[in-house]
C-alpha cells in the first residue's frame, strides 16, 4: 500500500484492504464529520443530516473501490456502527 496524506490509502491503487472510517461526532450544537482523523468539512445541527453527508462521502470512497465504515461516537467515547 502506498500512503497518501497523512497515511491515508492511496485511492490511486484501489487500495481495498483498507477500511476507510468516518466518524460522526458532537461539537458543542453540532455533529461533524471526519475522515480518518481529519475533520471533512462537513457538519450538521441534526444527527440524521450529518448521516447522510458522510454516506455521501463514503460513497466516493467506495466507488474507488475502498471498504468504507461509518461510525457515531457515543458520549463514553465508543462508537456505534451505522453504515453499511
């Protein structure tokens, strides 16, 4: 595998051993997103909507032939699986 920013998967290999996690996680009023351990620009006031961004975004990834998870971090701190 070849490591693209910050020791992410090159997409350019279709690297799909790799399991590509985005993370829904409250901050303050809002859940943001994040990819790996970057935060992805995307945020929402409702839980259900930020859902639905990082399927959006996760489903680039998986047309680039990456596995992808999605997660929504609890308040102790683990998370749960949401998609797919």
């Amino acid at each position: 595998m070849t490591a693209g920013k910050k020791g992410e998967p090159d997409l350019r290999n279709g690297d799909a051993t790799t399991v590509m996690e985005y993370h829904i996680g409250p901050h303050g009023l809002r859940w943001d997103g994040e990819r790996g351990a970057a935060f992805t620009g995307s945020f929402a006031y409702d839980m259900d909507v930020a859902i639905g961004a990082a399927i959006a975004d996760a489903q680039h990834d998986q047309h680039n032939g990456l596995k992808v998870s999605i997660c929504i971090q609890q308040i102790d701190g683990s998370c749960r699986h949401v998609w797919p």
